[in-house]
C-alpha cells in the first residue's frame, strides 16, 4: 500500500477537472499542423485535442510537433494534424482515482489525458495539473493535522 494520505489516495480526476476550469482547446485533424503549433505557442499550451465529427480522434502534443520538426529538418512543412497525431490516446474518466492516472502518466509517457464521459470530452489533464492537486491536497492536509495536533486538549494530553 501506499503511505499517501487518503484525502490524496482517494481524489478523483473530477476534483482536478473542478479546480482547472473549463477552458480546453481542439483542432481538427486536417488542420494544418503549422496553424496548431501556432495556436499551442500563443495561447502557452502543451497539447490539442483532435476532434473530428463530434468525437475525439486524436491528441497533438508538443512531442508530436517536436517529432515532426526533426523528421523534416528543423521544418513543419505543409502537413495536417492528421499526419503527425497520436490517433490513439489513453483516456481516463472522471471517476478515475489520481493515483492510478499517476501510474499511468509515469508508465506511459503521457503528459496529458483527455478525460472522457462515455464518448464526451470533458476536459484533459496533464502531469502538471495532477502534480498541483496532490501537492494543494497534502498542504491542506498538513495544515489540519497542525491544527488538531495545536488544539489538542490538555487534559486528554496529560493522560497519553
């Protein structure tokens, strides 16, 4: 077993998903991959979902941009999202524990992980948003454990 608190072992991608907020970026595969990588760079973004009628084909990270750019020397060229798209991404759903989607990430590479509801996008998380939840949910752990340990009555101390 693990020796996390259980407010961090039992958080779910939902709690994420909440503190995050709404905003989520897509594309569509026949995009040009130049327009994506200059949608990524202005608006400080790691990753695009790829959507194509309604349904997420596809997820463009800087890796995959990045891939490109050595395959044609240092150029992105006239191709499509579609050509360089991971066109099969690992999903999580919203009752996914935290401690599995870091299991994940770490045991495949991924940095970010479209959150699915059956066949509707909710939202992605990356590896940073899941280290911020773990890290906000230990603080306040510690700070009410502080608490309880300050306040703990003096006659049942004396007693222990």
């Amino acid at each position: 077993m693990t020796n996390q608190p259980d407010g961090v072992a039992n958080m779910k991608v939902s709690e994420i998903l909440q503190v995050k907020g709404e905003i989520l970026y897509t594309v569509t595969p026949d995009m040009p991959l130049m327009q994506a990588a200059a949608t990524m760079a202005e608006k400080d973004i790691g990753s695009l979902v790829v959507m194509e009628f309604g349904d997420l084909v596809g997820m463009l990270t800087f890796r995959e941009v990045i891939k490109e750019l050595h395959a044609q020397g240092g150029a992105i060229g006239n191709g499509t999202v579609r050509k360089v798209m991971d066109d099969s991404p690992i999903t999580v759903t919203p009752d996914t524990e935290v401690n599995e989607v870091r299991r994940i990430m770490l045991e495949k590479h991924a940095r970010y992980l479209p959150v699915m509801n059956a066949r509707t996008l909710l939202g992605v998380i990356s590896f940073y948003d899941v280290a911020k939840a773990v890290l906000e949910a230990q603080q306040f752990e510690n700070r009410m454990l502080k608490a309880y340990i300050r306040d703990w009555p003096a006659e049942q101390a004396a007693e222990d």
